[in-house]
C-alpha cells in the first residue's frame, strides 16, 4: 500500500538532509520534488500543487523551531497536511434507528468496483463490532448474478438477505426490503443496488429514483482505488447527481500509488469512511486519515495494529490459556488456535508493515499470502495426543508427521524447536509480577505514542 509514493518521498525529504535550516531554497527543491511524487502516485494536479503550496508557507514559517532539523520537520509539516488532505480525522456513519424504523444505507458504484462485496463486509462490521442487526437488500434487478452473489456473501456473515426472484422494480424491492426489516427486527438495511461498466444516464436515474424513494441516512459510493484519477472523476458524477455522503475505497491493499485516496476528498469534498484492505470479509476498516499519513510516510500503524488484535481478543479463552501455561501445559492445539486468530487479523506482511520500520525491511521480501500452510499441516498431522502432549514426540513420530504433513523432518523439527521456545517465553511472560507487567504495559503506551 502507498509503497512507490513512500520511496519518492524519502528520497524527496533527503534533499534537506544535512540543512542547517529551513530556506526558501531548499524547501522548493524538496516540494518540487513532492510535487513530482504526488502527481506519479495519481494525484488530482491541482491537489498536488495546492499540497506543495501549503507545506512550502507553512515550513517556511516555522523557521523558529531551531532544535528541529529541517528534514524533520519537512516531514512533519508533510504528514498534518496529508492527515488534513483526506479529511484530518475519521468520520462516522449517522444511523439512527428506533424500533420499526430501520436506518438505511444506499450503496451505489460501477461494476467492478466491489459495491456488492463491500455491502457483505459493512454488513459484518455493523454486525460484530456495533452488534446492529444488518439486513442486505438485492436490488440489483439488472445483473441476476448479483443477487445470488449476495446471497453467498450473507451466508458467509450470517446475516439475512432479502431477495425477489425475477424482479424487474428495484425500487419495489427496497421498499419491500426496508418493510421486511420492520417485521423482523432487523435495525438496518444495506441496500446494494446496479452498477454499470460506465456512467450513463439509466444508471444514475435508477439509483435516484430509489434513493427519493427510502429516503436513507447514509449513501455510500463505492471506487476502485486501482483506477486512479478516474475514481475522482467517477466520485465526482455521482455526487453531483446522488449527494453522496461518504465513499469506500476498494482494493487499496493492491493499489501502490495511492492518488485516489489523496484526491477524492480534496475534490469532492466528501469523507472517505471505510475502505476495503484485502479479499477476506474481515478486511474492511474505518478510514483514518491521520493513520493513512502515518502509512505513506513509512511510520507503520501501531494503534491500527493493536485494534486488530482486540477484535480478536477472547477474555475467557484467555484466562483458560493463562492457566495452561502456568502449569506447563500449553500443548499444539492452543499453538493452531494462536495461528488462527493472527490469520483472522488480516494478510501477515500487511500486519508486518504496521510495526514502525518492519514494512521498510521487508518491502522486498516474499512473504506467501499463507505463510502458515506448512505449520497447520504439520500439526494436523499429529494424533490428538500427540497434540496434546508435545513432549511425546520422538524421533520416529516425526519422520511420520513429516511424511503425513507433505513436508520433510526439518521442517517438523524447526516447528517443534520454535513451539519449545514459544512455550518457554510465554511461561516467562505469566509468571512475572504486578510490577514488571505494569511496566510492560507502560512501555507499550510509550510505544502507541
């Protein structure tokens, strides 16, 4: 994400490197520089130069900060105005429903962009992070696929879905859906609707008629981050025809220049609020600008990070866990279940490069999009006791697992060997007092800081 933009950056910024101070100068070969790198990453011209133009009056008049090199500070200027740029801080959705009266939200875009997807992953955010009670609506009369598409997503979430089979109104199917909403409890409704190859005027009629119709609280464009300047232009038609009021970015995870997600607020002044960071309908995250910045300048995302990880967090699991390694017992069954919650968080290299200096390290490294394939077969592989009583396993158990596994004895022993020192370490971690744990504690806040 953002990897080429973060390159040119830093090599922008090096031209300050070795300034005693700030000058007009030199910040006009660095924000040329910028310039150059805003508009190969895709960037809206006039956003680029307005950037460059804002962070040059802004750096020059901060020439006071003496204790600060100017390179430093580039890059602070840099950052505020890239957190401020696509919108300064993250907004919210307003729902408000009350029993009978469901909220709802229009989902519009063009086929392609993922808008039937990303109303299965919303769907599931409102479901599991807000504990609403979410009802997808097909009313993409014009494409039947849709509809049973959809209805695969839903089952996927497990949310209900309501479908009309041969339906040719869409309106009359959002009506209907809201209705049934209403009926049976559902406190929100998500209305995916049609989308076309382009923009044309069928399309837009059709997704005005139904948004006059149920009147929603939010209306969510749905752009492929990979199109670059044509997602702002895109953003741009349907809110002048829709009064959109916020956008989701899709496939931002394989976008590397990162233009539309620089542009789109600054020229159609309207929020991004989610987007879309990976094929698995758990990757779908609030948009946080001041975070996005963080990310383009290669200062990973350690609060990101953290959330991930207490979505997936199990209080009673972990009281369970904590008893087992403080008497030893920790076996491979907890070690899979460890494995399976850190995949639940998302792609390995993406969580990588949220640590501060990881991603830099490993931009050239190839890490498999499932580097645990080898480790889970490994451990299925094993007899429940074996499973369980790791210390059982000798030699000949595992020339059988390795051959059981499709994987060769090193492997198998490199795993064992790196369970032992997972099981020691965590033993460790549990028996350590009230004040080296506050301690720790401390420092991770330091950390997030």
């Amino acid at each position: 994400m953002f990897e080429n933009l973060n390159e040119r950056l830093e090599r922008s910024f090096k031209i300050l490197k070795g300034e005693g101070k700030i000058t007009e100068i030199n910040v006009a070969e660095t924000l040329k520089d910028v310039r150059r790198a805003l508009l190969d990453a895709d960037v809206n011209y006039k956003v680029a130069k307005t950037f460059t133009d804002t962070v040059k009056q802004k750096a020059l008049g901060m020439n006071v900060l003496t204790a600060i090199k100017p390179g430093e500070l580039m890059v602070k200027v840099v950052h505020d105005e890239l957190a401020a740029l696509m919108g300064g801080k993250a907004t919210e959705m307003k729902l408000e429903s009350t029993p009978g009266h469901p909220a709802v939200i229009l989902m519009a875009g063009l086929n392609g962009a993922g808008k039937t997807t990303m109303s299965g992953k919303l769907a599931l955010m409102l479901k599991s992070k807000q504990h609403r009670k979410p009802l997808l609506a097909a009313c993409d009369t014009f494409r039947p696929a849709a509809m049973e598409q959809l209805r695969v997503l839903a089952e996927q979430v497990a949310v209900p879905c309501y479908i009309e089979e041969g339906a040719t109104n869409p309106v009359a199917v959002a009506k209907a859906a809201i209705n049934h909403a209403r009926l049976n409890g559902n406190d929100i409704v998500i209305i995916d609707t049609a989308g076309r190859q382009s923009i044309d005027e069928e399309l837009m009629v059709q997704i005005r008629d139904i948004k006059d119709a149920v009147n929603p609280d939010e209306t969510l464009l749905v752009i492929d981050a990979m199109i670059g300047q044509e997602a702002v232009t895109t953003a741009k038609t349907f809110n002048d025809r829709l009064e959109i009021d916020g956008v989701i970015l899709t496939k931002l995870d394989g976008d590397t220049r990162g233009g539309a997600a620089l542009s789109v607020r600054a020229v159609v002044d309207k929020p991004i609020k989610f987007i879309g960071t990976g094929e698995k309908m758990e990757a779908f995250d609030v948009f946080h600008p001041e975070r996005m910045a963080d990310r383009i300048l290669g200062m990973g995302d350690v609060v990101s990070l953290v959330e991930r990880a207490q979505q997936q967090f199990d209080e009673e699991e972990a009281k369970r866990l904590e008893k087992k390694i403080r008497k030893n017992k920790f076996d491979f069954n907890d070690f899979l279940s460890q494995i399976q919650q850190v995949k639940k968080m998302g792609n390995v290299k993406d969580l990588a490069a949220m640590i501060p200096g990881v991603g830099k390290a490993i931009k050239d490294v190839e890490i498999p999009d499932d580097p645990f394939k080898n480790i889970e077969a490994i451990i299925g592989s094993m007899t429940p006791k074996e499973r369980e009583n790791p210390d059982i396993i000798n030699q000949s158990r595992r020339q059988r697992i390795a051959k059981g596994s499709g994987t060769d004895i090193q492997e198998v022993n490199r795993l064992i060997k790196q369970f032992d020192q997972t099981r020691k370490m965590m033993k460790m971690v549990t028996g350590m007092g009230p004040g080296k744990m506050m301690a720790m504690a401390n420092a991770m806040k330091n950390l997030r800081r």
